[in-house]
C-alpha cells in the first residue's frame, strides 16, 4: 500500500473562464510556488433528532461540501515589466483586476462586481483534489523582520471529488521570480500620512467577505463586501517632529515601494493606499526603543479606488 509524504504535496492552479467550470491543468503551465493549508472536506451538517428509546448519537447527515483553508505565497516579482506575477490567479480570486501596460506595470485594484474565480488541484501524492469556483481574500506582510508573502485566507471553494492518478505530477517552476526580500535598503519609499516613516512591520489586510451560497439553481463562492485595514509598526517621533497622536480619526495616504526604480526593474513592487483614517495607536517596545501600533482603515472616496498593488 502506497503512503502519502508531505513531499509530494503541490497545487496548480488558473483563473476561470466560466465560473465553477474547472480548466484543464498541467504541471507544465500551471504550478504554482505555494504552501497549502486546506480542509478539503468541510460544509454542513445536522443532527439527527428522533426518539429511540435509547443515548447515545443517532448519526448525523451531509447538508453542504465546501473546500476552506488558506494558501501562502512570497511576494516575487515579474521579471519582465508589463507582465503578471505568475501567482496571478491568486490575486484574482480576491477580487482583484490587472490593468496591464505592455512593458510597463500591471496595476491591481479592487472590483465589487464580475469577480474572477480560480480553479485548483491539490495533489496529494497520486491523489488529486479538484477545486473549482474559488474566490478568498489576503493579507499581505511587508514587514523588514522576513520575507514578504501573501497569505490568501477565507478560502472557499466549490468541492470535488477526489480522484486517482496514475504518476506523480512535476512541477516548473520556471515562471517563479526568487522571493522578494524587504530588507530596509530595499524598500526605498514608506511614508504615511505623507511622512517618511521607520517602519518594522507593515499588513494590508484585504478583508473581503466571503460566504458559501447554497441556495436552489445556485451554489457558489461569493464576495459579499470588502473592508480593508494597515497594520503598520513604526518608530515613534518626538511630538516636535510629528504628533501621531493627535492624528487620530483624521485621514491622510501611505506610499509604500520594494526595489529601486533605476536598478530593479521587473522587480519592483507598490503599494498606494490614497485615504486612509487612523483608528488606533498603541506604543510598544521593540529592541529598547518606543515604536507605535498604528492600525488604519481604508476609505475610499470613489467606487473601487481603494488602493493598487504595482508590479513594474
């Protein structure tokens, strides 16, 4: 009997072109450098109630399958300006567009209609579980302590049978660009509420809404509603230079750039937010000096301006 190895865990994954269809997947074309954190069987279930003259359980029955979890990937760059990271379908799923300008930048921004949705096979060894109309939301971490990564969290997606394959799948890899790192000299803008800032840990949490519908002629993977936050740690200023605290409630922007725009091209990395309210402020202490906790909220002033995230 064959055994199941952590090692041959991988997953390919696609945008869709028709939502809950599927896509024909390959090894080849289609691998995605990620870390799968999955419950592939999750859903509804109800207990069974009657009278039987006895305890105990009276068993329970399946009312919906779901696939839940999240997945992790680094922050890479592109390689080529004016093309996609190769993690793409990932940032679609989270309700995210490109924009692309050929040999240039694609920019990514929020919609709150027409959202895309992924399709994914996880193969565990010769075990392969389909997953079809995914959508989800992210964090994404930029602080200078490790690398940057997406974290893709509120993972749904449509279940599927698993099935047997004759062989092990191999991955290329190829279209991965090495992991960016956000070592402090890299990162050559972080300013906030238009202050350049001395920041430790930095994450833009997405904060999508997203709900299993098992309703009649419909079951599917929906985004229902978006509130995105910035968690930012900083060194704290004397009051002389810039007074936090009495910024709270009030709003302003951050600017936040990975990779030097004479040295890096292909490999820089953006994140604009243009209106952001300071909600919270907490000192802390990190290696014997006074930082601040800063969390924000994003508001947008128009339908989907949220923020962009560059790749260039």
């Amino acid at each position: 009997m064959g055994k199941i190895y952590e090692q041959d865990v991988l997953i390919l994954a696609g945008t869709e072109t028709t939502y809950g269809s599927g896509l024909v997947l390959t090894g080849a074309a289609n691998a995605m450098r990620a870390k799968v954190n999955l419950k592939f069987l999750d859903g509804d279930q109800e207990d069974l109630d009657y009278d039987a003259g006895r305890g105990g359980s009276k068993g329970a029955m399946q009312l919906t399958k779901r696939v839940t979890g999240d997945i992790t990937t680094y922050l890479s760059g592109v390689g080529t300006a004016g093309t996609a990271p190769a993690y793409a379908p990932f940032l679609q799923m989270c309700g995210l567009k490109p924009a692309i300008t050929a040999g240039e930048k694609v920019v990514y921004t929020p919609v709150s209609q027409d959202y895309d949705s992924a399709v994914a096979h996880v193969y565990r060894g010769k075990i392969k579980h389909p997953i079809h109309g995914a959508r989800a939301s992210l964090d994404l971490s930029l602080g200078t302590k490790a690398l940057p990564k997406f974290t893709f969290n509120s993972f749904i997606g449509l279940f599927v049978d698993p099935t047997q394959v004759a062989n092990f799948i191999s991955a290329d890899y190829t279209a991965f660009e090495q992991p960016m790192t956000s070592d402090a000299v890299l990162v050559t803008k972080m300013n906030l509420f238009g202050q350049a800032v001395n920041m430790s840990e930095l994450t833009f949490k997405l904060g999508n809404t997203v709900v299993h519908r098992n309703v009649t002629n419909n079951i599917s993977v929906e985004i229902t509603n978006r509130k995105p936050q910035v968690e930012i740690t900083i060194e704290e200023p004397e009051l002389n230079t810039f007074d936090w605290w009495g910024k709270l409630s009030t709003y302003g922007d951050m600017e936040y750039q990975l990779g030097d725009d004479a040295l890096d091209e292909g490999h820089i990395f953006e994140l604009n937010v243009p209106n952001l309210q300071l909600r919270s402020i907490e000192p802390t202490m990190a290696d014997g000096i006074s930082h601040l906790k800063i969390v924000l909220d994003v508001v947008p002033t128009a339908r989907d301006n949220d923020f962009e995230l560059i790749f260039r």
